[in-house]
C-alpha cells in the first residue's frame, strides 16, 4: 500500500488517462441525470462540484492517485498543525487500548503506511483534546454543556480521515483495485438515498413484512380511524386467563417486538402460553392531523384494553408499553386511577419507557425553539410529520455507527450493506401526528408535565401519576442513548405500587429483543429495596443472558390461573371476528 500512494507512483499510461477519463465521464452523466431526473419531479437538487465532496477543483489531466496521496499528505500536516495548537499532541507516541478497537481504523493499512499511521493517530488525539475542553470551559450551565458536548462529538465524528477518499487508505486500495468503479457505485448509491431521501442501512428487497418478518400467526379483530388490534393464535392447549396486550410506540413499526420467529418476542409469548393482544398504530396521514393525547389514552389504549376485556370476558388485562408508548401508559393508569377504573388493569410492564423527564438524555437537545419551528414548517401543509424525519434524529444520536458507516460503505467502498432485519426496522418509517408530536416533545419533554401532579389532564380529568398503584415492572436498558436507565429509574420514585426494577445489557433495541435461545447480554435484579440507581447496581445481582424469563415468572405471580384455549381465545371465533391475517394492513401502509 506504501509503495502504491507515495510520490513515486509510476507514470500513467494513455490507457490510464482513457480509464479515468471515462469514469469521470460517467460520474459528471450520473450527476446530470439525476439533476434532470429532479427537475422532473420538482425537486431541487443541490448544485455540484468536486470541491461538493472534498475534492478540489483539478485540471482535466491531473492524475488522481497522485491527488489522493497529496491529499492526504495534506490531512496530516493540517492534523499535525492542529494538535499543536491544542496543547502539543504529537504523532508518533501509543495509542491507548480503547482506540485500538476503533472499527474506523481496523484495517492494518492505517498503521502500516506512516501516512496514514500519523493521520490516525493525530486525529485520534485532537479528538480526545478537543472533547476534553467542552468540560474545562467555565461559565456554562449544565444543558449548554451538554448541548456544546453532543455537537463537539459530532463534528469529531463526521471530520474522521475515514469518512473521505483521500485519507482512508481501504478506499484508496479499492479504487485502485476497481479503477474507479467503486466510486461510481458508490456515486450511483448516494443518488439512489439522496432521491430516497434516507440513507440505506440494508440491503434492499431481502426483508418484508409478513413474510419473513411479522410472521407470528393470528387475526386483526378489530380496526379503529387509529389503531388495528392484532389477536395471535394459541400454541398451547392451555393460557393465562388474564391476557397481554402490547401498546408499541406509535413513532415506529410494532415488529421490532415480532422479527424473525427466533427473536419475536411475540412468538415467545404465545409459547409461554399466554392470550396476546397487539396495538398496530396507523402510521399518520391528514385524517389523524388532529390527534392528541386524549385519543392515544382514551381512543388508543383504553379502547383496546375495554375491548379486550369484552371479546374475552375479563375483568383486568395486564398491558405492556414500550418507549413513548410507555409514557402514556403511566398517564393512563393515573387517568384510570383518578376515574376509579384501575382494577381494569392488572398489571404493567415498561420497556425503556421514561415518565419523569428531568434527566432524559441526548434527545433533550433537539428541542430548542429552532427545531420546534422547524417542526412547524414541515407539517404546516398536511398535519403529520414525514417519519424519515424522525429517523434522521435517532440517527444522529449514534452518528458514527448509523451514518458515518454507511457513508465510507455505501459511498466510498461502493458496496451494499449486509442483510440485517432490525436496521430494516430501523429504517421502516411511521408518520407522526403533527399536533400530538409538538405537544408530546413540548409538555412532556420539555415541560416535563406528567412528573407534576395535574401537570396534564385526560378528558379534563388532571391526573397524578404517584397516585397509580398498579403493580409495574420497569425495564431499562444499560446503554440506552434514548432512555437513559437513570431517566427510567424515575418511575420507581413515582408509582405507589409494588415494583420491581431490572436492568438490562445492552441499549434501547437489543435490551429489549433478547431472546433466551440467543444466550446473549445479561440482566441485573435487585431484591432489596433501593432509594436509587446507583444504590440499585451497587448490590444487584448480574445474571447471563436473557431477562424474559424473569418478566414472566413475575406475571405469573400476579396472576397464575389458566383456562382451555377455547372459543372467543381462538381468533376470530368469539364476538370479533377476523377483519385480515397478521400483521394487518397498518403496518404495511406507507
């Protein structure tokens, strides 16, 4: 690799120069065609130049391997310059451990091309320096320290040698090997996401819903202007006679929680012998401008927990929310509370879910009155919000493995990503109701309005959330981003009700999709009574793999006794009858 892209390159020949003439070409015929293909559909497209994507503007004949090497060359000096006007950080010396892990440098190029070698290295170090002054800098309040921390990373991420052809030595290898061709693909990708308007995660046209995702067997029994209810088909010739119904969060798909049959937690459900019930919210369009909490509490979850109970005969449910869903959960429990209807549910389980928002993490910093405009320009004409915008959010907050990664893979290495059904997930947008949203982020976020009593009014009713006395399971993930475990943790100082807390590996997906078959991460419990997090994981017990089996041995706790899968336990063969087979057609509606 040394000898390919130092000084001493060999001449190019006249084949060389046709080559890269015509790749250029075809570069320069891609862009245009994808311009004219955006004037056709009205959309802007963004002017172009070389200099767009870090390349400056060069003569016709210039060979592009020796602009590449130069390029570099310049990267390292321009690191070096930097380093010391941070404080003297210079190349040459060891890296710590932690950055011997780094994915980005993995490839042995960086460390066996000197060039490339004290490219890593420096820019390594100036990063550590530059993230290192966001705390030395005085006279910040703590959420501008944050906020100045999150954008400091970011940019320390998205300004990595790795993310541009002339300093990351693999493209530079692969654009030899290819002689341009991974370029172009990787060209031919970006228009492709740019027209898309979402960077692709996965490989396109290997998954889809109700085929090899969403797979788990039953009925939609019921469908509503917001909602479809999913009732899965029995396995065992005995269930739960108390059934479980799952409110996912409405900013995304509800097959996280049903993926492949080996990592569904629906499917493991239904094995374990219980009555399962599923909420598939309808991904927003005009008709659901209007929505607000009163509809995802009283017309969303109260609904389906009041139907449930009637198809089956009844008297309580035992209802699990995930995330956002989670949220409003709480606040219909405490609605129920306030109306002296509690006995309606039996018990509740939160995934990752948080209610009280003081310490609610990274996604506290997009709420600031720009974003909040931007929020209201781009659903000012239809009412909801394009979900890609959501997604783009999430992204961000894990900018270095969800974009950066995708950018050198996709773009400059020119390949496809791997197979791999959660980021398909990932990528499977849901619109959000626009009005909702705002007030969501504004009085729950920002507000924080759920942790006061009568903060927030259901149907009129101010409700307390310290009042719900229904027994809860709270779990959280170790590495959440987007619910933090100490944000979580504040249900246990809220709820009346007996608790238990359990925290597990991982973050705000994988913590939560943990199959035991899978033996993987592990969980912690905590028997005695804990006044905090950190006094919880002080003396909790670290158990392997997966926390499932613990959820369910604490169900049945509350509530053991099964009867015969019979009649209106079958779906479709009692007062609801089937509408559509599962999944149903909300999820696949885009």
């Amino acid at each position: 690799m040394a000898d390919e892209t130092n000084s001493g390159a060999a001449i190019p020949t006249l084949e060389d120069w046709q080559h890269w003439t015509l790749v250029m070409g075809r570069a320069q015929q891609m862009m245009m065609e994808a311009w004219a293909d955006s004037l056709k559909k009205d959309q802007p497209f963004p002017a172009w130049s070389p200099g767009a994507f870090g390349f400056a503007e060069q003569p016709a004949n210039a060979d592009p391997m020796a602009l590449m090497t130069a390029g570099a060359q310049a990267w390292a000096k321009g690191l070096e310059t930097w380093g010391k006007m941070l404080g003297g950080v210079t190349a040459g010396a060891p890296v710590d451990a932690a950055t011997k892990k780094d994915r980005r440098f993995a490839a042995p190029e960086w460390r066996e091309n000197p060039i490339f070698d004290t490219i890593r290295q420096t820019y390594l170090r100036v990063s550590d320096q530059l993230l290192g002054t966001v705390d030395e800098i005085e006279g910040l309040d703590a959420g501008s320290r944050e906020k100045l921390r999150f954008a400091t990373r970011s940019f320390v991420d998205a300004m990595s040698p790795s993310n541009f052809a002339v300093t990351n030595p693999q493209v530079l290898k692969r654009t030899l090997e290819t002689r341009g061709e991974n370029l172009l693909k990787g060209l031919s990708n970006m228009l492709k996401d740019i027209a898309a308007g979402q960077l692709t995660q996965t490989k396109p046209g290997v998954f889809e819903v109700g085929r090899n995702l969403a797979m788990t067997p039953g009925k939609v029994v019921k469908q509503t202007p917001l909602y479809q209810l999913i009732q899965y088909t029995p396995t065992t010739e005995e269930v739960m006679k108390t059934p479980v119904v799952i409110f996912p969060p409405w900013i995304n798909r509800f097959y996280i929680l049903d993926l492949a049959p080996e990592k569904s937690f629906v499917k493991w459900c239904v094995d374990q012998g219980i009555s399962l019930f599923m909420v598939s919210w309808k991904s927003a369009d005009e008709s659901l401008a209007d929505a607000t909490l009163d509809d995802y509490v009283l017309n969303g979850q109260i609904d389906a927990i009041d139907t449930i109970r009637e198809l089956l005969g009844v008297e309580a449910v035992h209802a699990i929310g995930y995330c956002v869903a989670g949220t409003t959960l709480a606040a219909t429990l405490a609605y129920l509370e306030a109306e002296k209807q509690a006995d309606k549910v039996r018990s509740a389980t939160f995934f990752t879910a948080q209610v009280d928002f003081s310490e609610a993490g990274d996604l506290k910093l997009f709420l600031g009155d720009e974003t909040m405009g931007l929020l209201q320009q781009l659903t000012a004409e239809k009412g909801y919000l394009d979900g890609r915008y959501m997604a783009a959010t999430f992204n961000l907050l894990r900018g270095r493995d969800l974009i950066w990664n995708y950018v050198v893979n996709n773009y400059l290495l020119g390949e496809e990503p791997p197979p791999f059904d959660l980021l398909h997930w990932n990528s499977d947008t849901t619109n959000l109701p626009a009005g909702w949203h705002r007030d969501y982020l504004e009085t729950l976020y920002k507000g924080n309005k759920l942790a006061e009593k009568g903060g927030i009014k259901v149907a009129g009713t101010p409700v307390d959330i310290d009042a719900v006395k229904t027994p809860a399971y709270v779990q959280a993930g170790r590495e959440d981003h987007i619910a933090p475990p100490q944000s979580v943790w504040k249900i246990m100082n809220h709820f009346a009700g007996p608790k238990r807390f359990l925290l597990a590996g991982s973050g705000h997906i994988a913590g939560v999709v943990n199959p035991p078959a899978a033996q993987k991460y592990q969980y912690w419990v905590n028997e005695k009574d804990a006044p905090s997090l950190d006094a919880f994981i002080e003396s909790a017990v670290e158990h392997s793999g997966s926390w499932w089996p613990d959820w369910i041995e604490w169900l049945r706790k509350q509530d053991g006794e099964t009867v015969k899968v019979e009649g209106a336990r079958i779906p479709g063969q009692g007062k609801l009858k089937a509408i559509e087979d599962a999944p149903g057609s909300y999820v696949k509606a885009r």
